[in-house]
C-alpha cells in the first residue's frame, strides 16, 4: 500500500542580467490533462509556508519576499495573460 498526494508544485526560476525571475504553480492530483497549467498560478510565499521548505535560501530579506510573492514573475513569459 502507498499513499497518493493531494497535489504538486513546481517552482520555475532563472537569472537574466544579475536579476531572478521566477513563479510557481499549484496543482491538485484531479487536475485533467487537458487544464491549463496558467489556471494553478500561486506565489511561492504560499508553497514555502505549506511545505516549511525554504526554496531560495540565498536570497534575503525585501528582496526574497518581493521574488516569492510574485513582483519579479515569469508567468507572463511563459504563455500565460490576465
């Protein structure tokens, strides 16, 4: 017997130009594989208050919370719009 998690994420980020982008997205174990994964945005702050992982521990202070809550997000870039 196993156990199934309620859900994933999946934690994007990059450098460009000294400055980190990144994003997060949420998902749920019935997501469909026709879901748009733009529909399961959420901010990393979330994701980290969840886990009690910290998943960019070289970052600090105004910097990290503005990246983590979605000031510097890649979202827009990957595909998905307001």
């Amino acid at each position: 017997p196993h156990q199934v998690p309620t859900g994933f994420y999946k934690i994007i980020s990059t450098l460009e130009d000294g400055q980190v982008w990144a994003t997060a997205f949420r998902f749920s174990q019935t997501n469909t594989n026709y879901t748009s994964y733009c529909d399961y945005w959420s901010d990393i702050d979330s994701i980290e208050a969840e886990t009690g992982l910290d998943f960019m521990p070289k970052l600090s202070g105004q910097f990290e919370h503005d990246i983590e809550v979605g000031a510097y997000d890649l979202w827009y870039y990957l595909g998905c719009e307001e």
